[in-house]
C-alpha cells in the first residue's frame, strides 16, 4: 500500500475531537476501568519527616523522630490486599490507619477523605482500615482484604495513621482522631 499509514480508530476520535469534528453534542466521558486481568500495585515507605510530603509526620509526640512505616496495596483478581508495617511509633499503643483519597500534603487535612469503593459507605467493606498495637518496641502490622478491585481513575493517594482507634459503629464509625502521620502512595512501574 505504498506509502499509507494506518491510523488506529482511537486516535482518529481523540483528532477529530481536539479538531473540533463533527457537529452534534460531545461523546460521554468514559470512566477509565481496570481491565478484569490487571493487577494495580500501590506502596510507599520511609520515615515519617516534617518537610517531606512523602512521608510526613503531622504529630511528633505520637510519630517520633525515627518512626518509619511501609505500606503495600495488591489489587487484581477481584480482591484487594493491604498490608502495613510500622516501625519506632509509641510502644504498647493502639493506632487507627486508613487509606486516603489524595496524597499526603504539609497540613493534615491534605489527604482528603477516606478512600471509599462504595461512595458514602464507611464501613471496612468500603473503606480500607489497618488499626494496629504496638509492641514493646513501637512495631505494629496489619493487613486487610476486599472483595472489590481499585478502580484505574479514583486510585486512593495516601495511607494516614490515626491518633485513636477507628470507632467501628454508631454516629462516630470511621472515626479516628487527629492525623499522625501520612505516606503518599505510588503505583509500581
């Protein structure tokens, strides 16, 4: 076909639409989805600073010089997996832990809302809760499991680490005092 390029028919619309195209009322925006087989890898580690947004501490007294947590986010296969260490914290200690809708800022309130699957729903079939103790020494894990899959265009953008435990029912559910700490989260390459 001496010379002829194929176009794929994608690019074609997304040039049409950015040329102005065809008359008529814009196509609908489409939800970018996770394709059935793909799996999403969400982490983040490091130790909690003041400067750095990637790991940042929001209280010293509760997230001392030297604390450091690393977090883990598998999601495919119709599950999503969770997993967080903590390390150098307040020993003998409960904490309340949640992913986050934006990343992690200098002011606490920067994360944003909870990360919720099922919008208005704040319950751990929705949310992501990873409450832990402590040990002696200020290490703690947990780890949590949905039944759902992270959607490609509302990924969750921090995990915080809470002052209290996460109240689990009544008008407080979800619930977890101020803001201790905070790691941004990024997706595996």
């Amino acid at each position: 076909m001496g010379g002829l390029m194929r176009v794929p028919a994608s690019l074609l619309v997304l040039l049409t639409a950015l040329a102005g195209g065809c008359a008529g009322p814009p196509a609908p925006v489409q939800n970018v989805k996770t394709a059935p087989d793909e799996t999403i890898n969400l982490h983040s580690a490091g130790e909690f600073t003041e400067g750095d947004t990637a790991a940042i501490a929001h209280d010293r007294k509760l997230a001392p010089q030297g604390a450091q947590a690393s977090v883990t986010v598998e999601s495919g296969r119709g599950e999503t997996r969770t997993s967080l260490v903590v390390e150098g914290l307040l020993p003998d200690r409960r904490y309340g832990s949640h992913l986050h809708a934006k990343p992690c800022g200098k002011k606490p309130a920067d994360s944003g809302p909870h990360y919720q699957h099922h919008p208005g729903q704040i319950n751990p079939q929705s949310e992501v809760w990873l409450d832990f103790t402590t040990d002696g020494e200020g290490v703690g894990r947990s780890s949590a499991r949905q039944n759902w899959v992270l959607e490609r265009d509302k990924l969750p953008g921090s995990l915080v680490i809470h002052a209290k435990p996460t109240v689990t029912s009544g008008p407080q559910a979800g619930q977890a005092g101020d803001r201790v700490a905070c790691l941004t989260l990024k997706e595996d390459a």
